[in-house]
C-alpha cells in the first residue's frame, strides 16, 4: 500500500530490456548515439515541432533548472507559484544555476491565475537598476496538489509573460499525467499555448531516470547545450539515458502508463470521499491529491504499513482530521487500493 510518491514505485519492464538492449558493444558517447537520434525524431513528431532542440539529463531538477538558465539572465526573476517545485523543493537549484537569480512568486495557490500574474509582472520594476528585472515565467503541469491547466488557461498565462516581453518554462514532471486529462494533443498543450521550453518528465511515470528538455526556440539550444556541459550533467555514456525514452516514448507506453495512475488516483478519490469523517481538500486531475481523514483511520492505515506523507500527529483525538498526500504510480495494483480503503474505513 504504498502512495508516498510515484517516484518510488519500479520502472517499467519494457525500459529495463530497452536499456539491457543498449548494453551491447560501443555507442558514441554524449548524446551521439543513433539511439539519441530516434528519440529527437520522436519527440519532435509527438510535438509537432520539427525544429525543437531536444536534450536529455537524469532528473526533474537538472531539467528545471538548465532550462530556466537558458531563458533567465542572472539579474531577472523567474514568476512561479508559491507550490512550484523550482520554489519547494529543489534547494534553490534554478537560481544557481540561473547565477543569482531569484524566484518572485505569484498569487497564494498551486495554480497561476492571470490577474495575479498580471499583478505581480506590472509590480517587477522594468528601469530601476537596483531591483530584480523581470524575467521568464514557470508553470507546472499538473500543478503541485494534482490540479491541471487547461490549453486556454496556459495561453491566458504565456499571453501575458510574452506581453511582458518574456518566455514561458512548463516543468512538466508529470505532463504526461497532465496530458491524459485533457482532450488535447502534445503540441496543443505546450507551443502552441506560447510554451517556449518543456521539462518533459519521465521518471516518475515509470522511467529508470530521465527527463527530457525540448526547446522550442532552436536559437536556445547551442546555450542549453553548454550549460548542461558547465553544468555536469552531460552523460558520457548517454545510450542508457536514450534507450529509457525511446521506450518510454515506443506505442504511447508513456501515455499508458499515465493513464493506469490516473486511473488509480480516481479510484482511490472515489473511495477517500466515501470514508466517514474525510474529505478531499480538492478533487485531484491527475495522479495525486490531499485529504483528510480521521485521526483514527491514519492510526489504523499506518500500524498496517501504509506509505504516504502524513501532516499532522497520530496522537489526539482519533475522531479530528488530519490532512496527508497520497500519489498513485502506474503499476499500483487496484487490490492494494481496495486493500487501503477497507482499513481505513476500519
């Protein structure tokens, strides 16, 4: 019964015989690799965007942080929500990386809204040479706490950076969770929409470890390019990085496994909302949410080895709610859901 993370669950099998395949004899190393080349071809397919400059690192935050460098000049800020990964959890990454630049966070939420953007891009001072100057935009897709922007939500946004004279990062660890949720395509939800730069993730929905960064801007690229080399995260032997999205990407295997943890998010929700006593603090959209539950329900869930993050103390009243995080993988079986619901329900 584990929901702590979708970062903890085990790759897919497919990736695993992709990167035995690619143990074979000698590749070029650094991203030289005809395997590399298939993925490039691939990715720019799935976006529509023959142009895109294709990268691949190891981690979501190497991927969030090269990318903002590439559009963020020391002396800017970067506009992202108070909940954005690159603000809570990436130990001020983006902004060394950047050089110094810092981090000017928008409205209250998980999710950006226009008229906070509005807000907080019309306060940046533009002429002050003693202050911050503005600079890109970073959303998340899905947000945070589960939640997903909507194609005319991300161009409401990107509208308004570009007003600004700046670019927009999507850091989209779970895009493909995202993607799922919605009726649209790839290309739909990313340049389109006025995404000049994705983090493309695929770790924590059944890769090995490795994220993709596609720059829609090619002029970008040659600077992404010697930045990763700057900063250490060009893979000598980078076959094993292309093999894991090459089959990631081989038959919509992404788009699969995304809709199978989604699908187990649903039906974990369903259940949390028939627990009495609990309640979802909002209805998730993709593949994790927050809810509280009884005091009790979490004392039984946890003396029975369930994993999750927990925010609050077992000791109390069992009867007060306390409020924790639950994620969904793509290879949580449903029997481990059923399993967790009937304990908590007791």
């Amino acid at each position: 019964m584990y929901f702590a993370s979708d970062n903890a669950g085990p790759a897919h099998p497919s990736i695993l015989a992709a990167m035995t395949e690619a143990n074979q004899g000698y590749a070029m190393p650094y991203g030289n690799d005809e395997i590399m080349d298939q993925v490039r071809d691939r990715l720019r397919d799935i976006f529509e965007a023959p142009e895109a400059a294709v990268y691949l690192v190891a981690t979501g935050t190497a991927a969030n942080a090269l990318a903002l460098a590439t559009l963020c000049a020391p002396y800017q800020t970067v506009f992202c929500s108070p909940d954005a990964h690159i603000q809570n959890d990436e130990c001020n990454a983006p902004e060394f990386y950047i050089g110094a630049g810092k981090l000017t966070l928008v409205g209250t939420g998980d999710k950006i809204t226009p008229d906070a953007l509005t807000a907080a891009m019309g306060d940046s001072p533009r002429i002050s040479v003693h202050s911050a100057q503005p600079g890109p935009l970073s959303i998340t897709q899905a947000t945070e706490k589960g939640r997903v922007y909507s194609v005319a939500e991300i161009a409401a946004l990107t509208d308004i950076a570009a007003a600004a004279g700046q670019k927009t990062h999507m850091d989209g660890a779970r895009f493909a969770n995202a993607l799922v949720a919605q009726n649209c395509t790839p290309a739909e939800m990313t340049w389109r929409a006025g995404v000049d730069a994705l983090s493309f993730g695929g770790t924590k929905n059944g890769c090995v470890g490795v994220e993709a960064v596609v720059i829609f801007d090619p002029e970008k690229a040659w600077e992404f390019e010697l930045r990763r080399k700057r900063g250490a995260h060009l893979f000598s032997k980078h076959r094993y990085l292309s093999a894991q999205m090459l089959a990631y990407l081989e038959g919509d295997l992404w788009q699969d496994m995304a809709r199978a943890a989604n699908a187990n998010m649903a039906r974990l929700a369903t259940g949390l909302r028939a627990l009495p006593g609990a309640h979802l603090l909002q209805d998730p959209q993709a593949n994790l949410t927050f809810a509280a539950l009884p005091r009790a329900a979490h004392r039984r869930l946890q003396d029975a080895g369930a994993k999750y993050y927990l925010f609050g103390a077992l000791d109390g009243d069992p009867d007060e709610t306390v409020e924790a995080r639950f994620v969904c993988d793509w290879s949580l079986p449903e029997t481990e859901i059923d399993r967790f619901l009937d304990i908590a329900a007791g």
